[in-house]
C-alpha cells in the first residue's frame, strides 16, 4: 500500500464537511459475505441456473420455491457483522463529517454499524412483504421457513424487498441518494465495480472536491477520481484516523 496514497486519503477526510460514501459489496467481503462478481463470488459458482437468472423477478414469479433454495443459500447470511469499514463510515457520521451512505449492499451491515443516514438502493433482506395484504416479517421468519414462505396473516407468498434484476429502483430512495451526492463535497466509492446501472450512474451527480475510488480491481470511473487505490480495505482503513 503506497503511504502517500494513505496520507492523501487521511487529509481528504480531515478536511472534509459533507462526505457521503458509495459503497459496493466489496465492502462486507470482510465480513464473510462473498461479493458477486470475483473469482471466488456467487457469479463465478454453479447451479442449475445461473444466478443473474434466479435473481430476476421473471424467475421468482414462475419459480419461487427454486428462487428461495438460492435465497436462503447465499443471500440470507444473518449471522455477519459490521467490519471496520462499516464502523469507520459510522463513526465519521457521528462526528458530524458525514452526510450518509448510499449502498448496493442489501445485508444491512451500514445500519448494524451504527449509520443512521443509509439509503439501501437494492432493499435489505432484513425486510420481508407479503405480495397480497402486505403485511411484514422479518428475516428469521424467511431464514426458517421451508418451500415457499407464505404470510402469517393471509397466507400469500412473502417476497423479499430487494430489487431483482428487472424490477425498478425505489424512486423515493433514489432521489434521497442522489440528493447526498449532489450535497458532498467529499464522496469516497468502495468495493464497487460500477456497471450495475441505474445505480452506479448516480455518481454523476457529484460536483464535490474530491472523488475517491477504493477498489480491488478497474472500475469504468476510474480516470474522473481525484484518488485512485486499489487495495484491500484491510489496507487502508486501519490506517486512518478520525479526529476528536
């Protein structure tokens, strides 16, 4: 890890007011839930579908006893927790240096780590509707259900409230994200590849200082950030402080 490239990050934090963080699933690797699209990620595993087709809200619809088996899997992990990099984000929020995160992750580890100022763009499996009468229930219900998790109330099909691949964005969500964007004069990206659309866009709405990209490998964005490291976060937030 190049000092140089820590020092620059720890004076960009120290003199930012407004700093808002972007973050992507690299973010909780260290917290034992495997990010999508690395060599070891649920991308690169196999199934009797791919997983980008078991995500989608066309499968779920005509197959969600198959959807679920995945769900359960590999994407209801409930037993992680916040890292130092979650901490960090909610510590700076704290201090009154932060405006918030805006993340793709839905494991609700921002929230855990004490942020109180999250929008979740892709939902949070911590959240759980029935599609008939719309009643709530939380992750356990669905983590200890078998087959098809139906309401308690009426007897319909829970869904998760994450977006699926061909489902839309949460207007009222996107609109409070980029509202933070637009309002940093700092904004820090972590472990994001920045090709999902319509969220890895909204970093255009940014007319802050100071771009920072922290990814493990190339992101599309990488020519427009201000500071550009490519490492671990195990690298890189141990090594920064936050002022009193």
């Amino acid at each position: 890890m190049d000092p140089k490239k820590l020092e620059q990050l720890q004076k960009i934090i120290d003199e930012g007011k407004r700093i808002v963080f972007f973050t992507g699933a690299g973010v909780s690797t260290d917290s034992g839930i495997p990010d999508f699209r690395s060599q070891d990620g649920l991308y690169n595993q196999q199934y009797d579908y791919p997983p980008e087709t078991i995500i989608s809200r066309s499968f779920f619809d005509a197959n969600p006893e198959e959807f679920y088996r995945f769900y359960r899997d590999r994407m209801l992990i409930l037993d992680a927790a916040p890292n130092e990099t979650h901490k960090l984000m909610a510590r700076l929020e704290e201090k009154g240096k932060c405006l918030g995160v805006v993340t793709q992750n839905i494991d609700g580890l921002h929230t855990a780590a004490g942020s109180k100022h999250v929008d979740e763009l892709h939902g949070s499996i911590l959240r759980n509707y029935c599609m008939d009468c719309g009643a709530f229930h939380d992750a356990l219900y669905i983590k200890n259900s078998t087959g098809i998790p139906r309401c308690r109330v009426c007897g319909g099909i829970v869904k998760p409230d994450v977006v699926l691949y061909e489902e839309s964005l949460d207007s009222s969500v996107m609109s409070s994200a980029i509202r933070k964007i637009a309002a940093a004069d700092v904004l820090i990206v972590l472990g994001t590849s920045l090709v999902v659309y319509p969220a890895a866009g909204m970093i255009r709405y940014f007319q802050g200082d100071h771009l920072v990209l922290i990814n493990r490998s190339a992101t599309p964005y990488d020519e427009n950030a201000d500071l550009l490291i490519q490492a671990s976060f195990r690298e890189v937030f141990p090594a920064i402080s936050i002022e009193d």
